[in-house]
C-alpha cells in the first residue's frame, strides 16, 4: 500500500475508480464518534420535553387565524346592523334626505367589509410567504 496514489500519511486516499477510500483509523474513529454526538445533538434537539413553553398560544394563534375568527365575526355584526337599519329605514313614513344618507352608507360598507373579507385569505399567505 505504498503507492503513490495514496497521499502522505494522515490525509485521505484511495482508489476512486473502485469507490475506496483509505485514511487513518483514529480519524475514521474520531469522525464516527463526531457523527454520534451530532446525532445525539439532534435527538435532544428533537425531544418531546424541550418544547416551547409558549407553544400552546402560538398554535391558538394560527388557528385564529386560519379559522378567520374576527373577520367573520366582524360581518356577522355588520349583517345583524344592515338588517335593523333596513328594518327601521321601511318603517319611516316619510324618509328625510339624511335618513336616507345613512342607509346609503350603511348598504355601501358592505361591499368594503366583504371586500375586506374576501382578500384576507390570500394576501395573508403572501405575505407570510406562504403562498
């Protein structure tokens, strides 16, 4: 084994024709016992007992989130105000001009509150670089 396609003692060599490689003992023994510390490194890393204590409120968080909770929360609310305002407005005998205004305003939120609805699901994953 002293030929000279192997390099000086203490560096790597071998044949790569035949996939062989030579080098040390203590080296391969010393980069066996590095591969099982960074193996172990990863177990504990990976341990069920090491978990975030914060965890619990980062998972409500996305769930808030992804249920979209206040979003529809807000447009039930609207709804239930769009229908009493309606209600009171065909009640009126005789509508005056700043009767009708509000009502005006009132009907025209809708499309801004669904518009505002509509869009969150899909700007949010782009923003979050999800989608």
């Amino acid at each position: 084994m002293s030929d000279d396609n192997y390099g000086p003692s203490g560096r790597f060599g071998g044949d790569m024709d035949r996939n062989e490689v030579e080098m040390d003992l203590n080296k391969f023994m010393a980069m066996i016992q590095e591969i099982s510390q960074l193996k172990d490194k990863i177990r504990e890393l990976e341990d069920v007992s090491n978990v975030n204590p914060h965890q619990k409120w980062i998972h409500l968080a996305q769930a808030v989130d992804s249920w979209r909770i206040f979003p529809r929360a807000f447009l039930s609310i609207y709804m239930i105000l769009l229908y009493y305002t309606v209600m009171w407005f065909m009640d009126l005998p005789e509508p005056s001009f700043e009767q009708s205004g509000l009502i005006s305003i009132v009907v025209g939120a809708g499309a801004a509150w669904f518009g505002l609805y509509a869009g969150t699901s899909n700007s949010s994953k782009k923003f979050k670089g999800e989608g």
